[in-house]
C-alpha cells in the first residue's frame, strides 16, 4: 500500500494528525516536521524553495517518494509543491481546508501577518515576537479559524499550542509560499487530487476547479478549520473512500 506523508499547517504541529493517522493502521504515515527545515538566514522565497527540497531529500531519504501527500492549511501549499517536484513521483495528493488557489486578499493578509512577525526579528534578533505571536493566535487566529460550535477544551488546546511555536520558520514559510505563484503549480498537478473544506471552507473549489478540473471535492457537514478535530470520522472517511477509488494500491 502507498504510505501517507502529512504536512501541518502554520503555527501547528505534526500531532495534529495523530487521529487521521491512526485510522489508516494498514499503511505506512509519516508527519514531516517542516518547521525543523527552515533556514532563519535565507529570504523566505528562498527559505520555502530550500525547505521543499529537504523535504523531498528526506523523503528520498525515507523511500517515500511514491507517497500519498497530505497537507492541511499551508502545509496543503507545501504538499503541492512537493507533488510537482519531477524527482518524486508522488502517487496522490489531499487538501483539507487549504487556500488554494491564493486569493489577493488573502495573500495580503498573510503577508501583512508574516511582515509583522519578521520585521522585528530582522531589526533585532532578540526581539520579543513571541509574545507577539501569543497575541495573534489568542485573538485573530480564534476568531479567523474556528466556529461557534467547534469544541470549546479542543479550540483552547489548538490556541495555546499555537501561540508556542517557532516564530521566524512559520512566518517565513507564510511570507514565502504567499509569494510563490501556487496557481501555477496546480495547473501541473497530473495526480488523484482531493480537496476537503470544512464547514466553512478556506479552499475556493471553483476557482480550484478552474486550474484543476479531475479535483475531487468533500465537505464535512460541521467544525471549523481544524477538520481533524472537530469532524474526524468525516474526513477519515473521505481520505479512506479516495485512497480505495483513486490510488493505485
């Protein structure tokens, strides 16, 4: 069977797909921790391009260059990459809640959050973003990626581990892939592609649809961004229901 390599998404952790990865005992899954490839030193074009390729060394590393990749959030603009790469021969791709295509607004609020946290960090490398950082996740980032209903214990934990996580390698792999022209790397993908959106979905399927038009599309009926946690039998079951119709065993 194909393994499955997940990427997270920003200011997330490669545990947030310990649940899908423990519906899937019959396969090889692997969670990349990204945020360990960053380069601090390089511009963060530069940084997501270096970071893509020890991604893909590592999955060369790791025999799995024939893996179904999966990315939630940025890690969805991450997974793309890697799917286009022609060293990899990647056997299938899933997007839960990513935005892609990059719309212009978002794109610019992205980069607007990414200059906030770098900014200081390039004046003074000792400045104290990470405060900085807290805020924004116990603020902007409760009120942009979660609903009402979502899990109130469940949000809490997302939020706190959020606001603990590296600063400069998640907002320069944000400023990075919101300069990379993503558009361009779906007209490329030529595998099984599935994109879930939650309850209220980050991913434009039309526009999606658009750049590629074999995508498969699932919406789970409830929870927020976090699809893994707030609607995980769904999404289990959508990930299963693809790899049984869609993948080359």
């Amino acid at each position: 069977m194909k393994p499955i390599v997940f990427l997270h998404g920003f200011a997330c952790d490669t545990d947030h797909f310990d649940g899908l990865r423990g519906a899937f005992p019959e396969r090889r899954t692997v969670a990349l921790p990204w945020t360990e490839y960053v380069d601090d030193a390089l511009p963060p074009v530069d940084a997501v391009h270096a970071l893509i390729d020890r991604s893909a060394n590592h999955l060369h590393e790791q025999l799995l260059t024939d893996a179904v990749l999966v990315g939630h959030s940025l890690g969805g603009a991450l997974a793309l990459m890697l799917a286009t790469r022609s060293d990899l021969q990647a056997s299938g791709l899933i997007l839960i809640d990513s935005s892609l295509p990059l719309s212009t607004e978002r794109r610019g609020a992205y980069l607007a959050l990414g200059a906030s946290l770098l900014d200081p960090l390039e004046a003074d490398p000792e400045a104290g973003v990470q405060d900085a950082f807290a805020r924004w996740a116990t603020t902007s980032f409760r009120e942009t990626f979660f609903l009402p209903d979502d899990e109130p214990n469940m949000v809490e934990r997302i939020v706190q581990q959020a606001s603990h996580r590296p600063v400069a390698a998640n907002a320069k792999t944000l400023v990075g892939t919101a300069q990379i022209d993503t558009s361009a790397a779906l007209r490329q993908v030529h595998i099984p592609l599935l994109a879930v959106g939650s309850h209220r979905p980050f991913t434009s399927i039309e526009e999606l649809r658009a750049l590629c038009p074999a995508v498969e599309y699932r919406q789970v009926s409830k929870g927020g961004h976090f699809v893994m946690f707030f609607a995980p039998d769904e999404l289990s079951a959508f990930v299963r229901e693809f790899l049984k119709n869609s993948i080359v065993q």
